[in-house]
C-alpha cells in the first residue's frame, strides 16, 4: 500500500528561533510500515517551505508549507493511507485543517493522526472532521497493524492505543507500549532529504553554527512525575531504552550514509541507566572521536556525577542542559515533585566548568502554588548558576499532565486560556500571587544579571551563533531581557 507521513507546519512563537529538525518519529514509522512491505513517502511541511510565513484561519502565524500545498503535494503522490503527525497543541488547529483539506483532494482516502498531542487528548482528537483513526503512545506496532487492515479492506479491530469515532460514539484503548525498543527497525532517514535541513542550520538547541547535526532519540519515558509533564500519555512511566549496541549501530549509519559530524540527544532521561549511557560514550570515544554531541531537552541532574561528566565531555559533548525547573528546594520537591537537591544542581554545574563543558539551564516558573517570594528565590538561585546559558520558561498547562488537572479544579486557568497558545513563552496561568506582567519583568531582571554575571557565556554564545553574526546575536538577547512583555 502507498502511504504517506506528514509532519506539519510549526507555529512561529515570538521571540524563539524557527528550527527545522528531521522528523525522528516519522521515520522510525516509516521504517516499520516498509518492513511490513508498505511503500511510504514522508513530507515534511517544515523544511519544504522553511521561509514561508502565514496566518491561518484564526489569526496564527505559521511557518512551512500553507495548507493547500501541502494537500496538493499529498494528492500528487496518489497515497491509500496518510499519515499526520501532530506533536504540539499549538497545531492541533493547522493539523484539522490539513485533514480537511487533503480529504477535499483526494476523496475517501483514510487519515490517522499520531504523536505527543495526539496520545494526550485522542478522544477529542478522533472526533474532529476529517481524521478517521488516531493512534496514541508509540506509533510502530499499532500503525502497522493498522495499515494492514485497511490494505485487506477488512474494518479495523480494536486494538492497544488505537482510537476512532462512529455513529456510537468513540472508541479505544489504551496503548501498550513496546517493551523492546530494539526490535524497531532503525529509523528510515534514508527517506528524508538530510542536506536539506544541514543547509537551513536551524536544528534545535544552542550549538555552533555550520554543524551537520541529526537528532536521535536512545529511550522512551520518564519514571518521575514532575508536574507539568506531558511525555507520559505518550511514552507510558517505564523506562525503554535501545540497547547501547543499537545506539551505536545506529550512530555508525548516521556517520556512513549521512555524513553527520554532531548528535542532538532528545532522549528525555538518557542517563537513567547509568551503564548503558557508559557503554554509548565509550562507544562514542573508542568509534566516533571527530562526532560532538549535545542534549537539547536535558539530560537528568540526578543521574550525573564526576565520572559521568568527565566521560560525557571526553565523548565529545558541547553542550549540556540542566533541566533544573526551580532554584526553590521546596517548590522543586513538593509543587514540580522532581527528585533532586539544589545541592546537586550546584555539585553538576561546577564540575562541568571545570572540565570545560558548557552549559544551559532552563528553569520553569508560575506554578500553582508558588509564593511571589519562591519565584524571587528560584530566579535568584537561577541567575546565580554557573552555566553559560540561562532559560526561564513560563509553566505551560499541556493536555495530559497534572497542572493542568490542578488548573481546572483550581479555577486558575487565564480566562482566554487556550491549547493554541501552550507554549513556554506564554503565561496561561494566573494566582494570587502572580500573573503574566509579573512573570515577565521577573524573568528579565534573571536573564539580565545573568548575562551581566556571566559574560564569558554570552561571549560563547555569540561565538556560536556566528554565522548570524555578533550584533544579531546580541540584538536577541537583548529584545529577551528588555523586550515587551
Ligand atoms: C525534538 C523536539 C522538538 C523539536 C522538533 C520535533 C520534531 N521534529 O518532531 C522542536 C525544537 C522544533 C520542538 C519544538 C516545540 N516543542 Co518539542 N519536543 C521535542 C522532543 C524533545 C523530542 C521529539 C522526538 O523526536 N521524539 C522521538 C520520536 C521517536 O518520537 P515522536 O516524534 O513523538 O514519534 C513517535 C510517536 O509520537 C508516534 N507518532 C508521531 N507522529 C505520528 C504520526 C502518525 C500518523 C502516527 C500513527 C504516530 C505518530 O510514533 C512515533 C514513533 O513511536 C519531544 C519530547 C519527547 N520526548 O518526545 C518534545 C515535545 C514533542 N515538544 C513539546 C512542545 C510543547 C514543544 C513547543 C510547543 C515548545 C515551546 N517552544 O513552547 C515547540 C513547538 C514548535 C513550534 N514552533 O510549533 C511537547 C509537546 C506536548 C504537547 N502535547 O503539546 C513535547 C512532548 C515535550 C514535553 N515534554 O512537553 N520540539
Ligand atoms: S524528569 Fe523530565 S521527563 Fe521525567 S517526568 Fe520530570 S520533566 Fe518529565
């Protein structure tokens, strides 16, 4: 059967780059949807029209290929199944859209829709116009089987993490996670125009300019239960992990076949198992010494240590993000509920100054909960960290995750709270103690004694992002520390 993967056009969200990275997920579908015999192809609606700016029909500003092209190219390639990616509730509107848009070409053809947002709120999902089937948690198995059924015409039958609506209303199941990740096929970027996105250099993360980077992912789920989380409706609580042999066999075919000289790590707990992350940066010393690497969504503070980090920057490490979410023990421990002691969070920061491996932080504020005077705390805590970069986000209600349940009950949602606005660069949450203004000047005053204390970090990330030049790069940084709010 002919299949077609599409990964969406991303919203552009002020005051953050535009990054156009390769759709990790579609490829590994891919790759399981070919050994099960299938034909596919996979559009990516972000790098095929990179430079493309527009509204849609809600006034939101996206970036990618409009809607109709989008269509139009589907129905050029004449699919019997699509597939649409929907990662973020910030597309979730442009993903319905598209739906609707390709059915209008191409008749009957079945849409199933897949991905964190998808796996967060299916039930809406499978009922809007246009999307017949959504699949949530990992999308190999139940794709394939599902695939399989509408190729035989048979009906498809219920089964783990599929969802679809009829005349009797919806139905579904929840999804059963793949206990061996190694028997994925590995991901089919073979399919994906690689040089496209080295050339655009807009990959996700803060590292040197003019790299050949490519992410991968080496685990699914998080057993912790910060509150603001939402990978869990997608990847389950248990920990999964490729094996470091896969990680490398798959590292050795990123080299070979697509000449990839950096790795963006994704994983959202990489180091969880301490020994395969080992055995993956010995590997990476002993096979890849020239390959750099960096963990743009984190890597867990409390699994690092000495040894760790001597060894993650002798494996070619640029960049490390601690995810420390609050500078405020208690909030860290009883609102965000995240096992780690501040304690740890300065021992981490300071050994990787000293083995000179530079750094990031990102840190989260306006939770239900915090005192003015917690946030005033974290932020102090924040801009006092020894990393050379420094990221405050505001606490974002995503569908799946706890705040948001609290938000609800707790009546603290903004008044024009929405899912297309749930980005950290919004505040959506308001409390007695604080609201969005507040939030704003308090993370600027943080940036800015940051920058001013750490004029070696801004000096590296000008260095950097040189390819944009210095005075671009300070005009950003700049428009984030004094900017409107
Ligand atoms: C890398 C990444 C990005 C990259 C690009 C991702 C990409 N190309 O897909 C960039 C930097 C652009 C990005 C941006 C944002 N991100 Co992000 N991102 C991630 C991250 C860390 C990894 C994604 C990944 O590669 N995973 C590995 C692959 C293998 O998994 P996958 O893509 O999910 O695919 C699997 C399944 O989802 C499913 N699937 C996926 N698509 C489809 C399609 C079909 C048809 C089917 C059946 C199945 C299916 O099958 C795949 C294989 O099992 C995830 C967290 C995570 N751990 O997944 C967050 C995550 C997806 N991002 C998130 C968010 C919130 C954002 C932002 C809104 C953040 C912000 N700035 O405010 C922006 C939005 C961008 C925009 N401008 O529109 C949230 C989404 C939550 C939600 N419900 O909205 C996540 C889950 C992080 C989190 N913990 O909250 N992100
Ligand atoms: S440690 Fe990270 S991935 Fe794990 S639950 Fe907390 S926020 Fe999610």
């Amino acid at each position: 059967m002919r299949i077609t993967l599409i990964n969406p056009p991303y919203r552009c969200i002020p005051n953050e780059p535009r990054h156009a990275t390769p759709p990790l997920g579609l490829a590994y579908l891919a790759a399981s949807l070919r050994k099960a015999g299938h034909e596919v192809d996979i559009l990516d609606a972000v790098v095929s029209g990179y430079t493309t700016e527009w509204l849609d029909s809600d006034g939101q500003r996206f970036y990618g290929l409009p809607v109709s092209a989008v269509a139009e190219a589907v129905a050029s390639r004449r699919p019997e199944l699509v597939g649409l990616s929907l990662p973020f509730a910030i597309v979730e509107n442009v993903v319905g859209a598209l739906a609707i848009a390709i059915k209008d070409h191409l008749g009957d053809v079945p849409i199933v829709v897949g991905g964190a947002q998808a796996s967060a709120a299916p039930e809406r999902i499978s009922r809007m116009a246009g999307i017949d089937y959504v699949i949530a948690g990992d999308g190999e198995r139940a794709l394939v089987s599902l695939a399989a059924q509408i190729s035989a015409r048979h009906q498809p039958q219920p089964q783990p993490g599929l969802w679809w609506h009829d005349e009797q209303g919806v139905h579904g199941l929840p999804p059963q996670w793949h206990a061996d990740l190694d028997m994925l096929p590995q991901p089919a970027l073979d399919l994906i125009d690689v040089e496209a996105y080295y050339a655009l250099d807009c990959m996700h993360g803060e590292v040197a300019a003019g790299l050949r980077s490519l992410p991968i992912a080496t685990s699914r789920g998080c057993p912790s239960g910060c509150v603001f989380c939402s990978i869990h409706p997608l990847w389950g609580k248990r920990y999964r992990s490729h094996s470091a042999q896969y990680v490398l066999a798959m590292i050795d075919d990123l080299v070979s076949r697509h000449g990839v000289n950096h790795l963006l790590i994704e994983d959202d707990n990489f180091s969880f198992d301490r020994d395969r992350a080992k055995a993956i940066l010995e590997g990476l010393v002993s096979r890849h010494s020239s390959l750099t690497w960096s963990t743009p969504n984190g890597i867990s503070i409390a699994t690092l240590d000495e040894e760790l980090i001597a060894l993650i920057k002798k494996s070619g490490c640029i960049r490390l993000t601690l995810p420390v979410e609050s500078g405020d023990q208690e909030t860290l421990s009883t609102i965000i509920g995240k096992p780690l002691q501040l304690s740890k969070v300065l021992e981490i920061a300071r050994s990787c100054r000293r083995h000179g491996l530079p750094t990031s932080a990102f840190f989260v504020i306006g939770l239900p909960g915090e005192t003015r005077e917690a946030i005033e705390r974290s932020l102090h805590f924040a801009s006092r960290l020894e990393v050379d970069s420094l990221n405050v986000m505001f606490a974002t209600p995503l569908p799946g995750t706890p705040l948001l349940a609290i938000c609800e009950k707790q009546g603290l949602l903004d008044p024009g709270f929405s899912v297309h606005g749930l980005t950290t660069q919004n505040c959506q949450i308001r409390t007695s103690e604080f609201d969005a203004a507040l939030l704003h000047r308090l993370a600027r005053r943080a940036l800015a004694i940051h920058a001013l204390r750490n004029p070696r970090g801004v000096c590296r990330r000008v260095a950097a992002k040189a390819r944009i030049s210095p005075a671009a790069t300070l005009a950003f940084m700049w428009r984030r520390m004094l900017g409107p709010a």
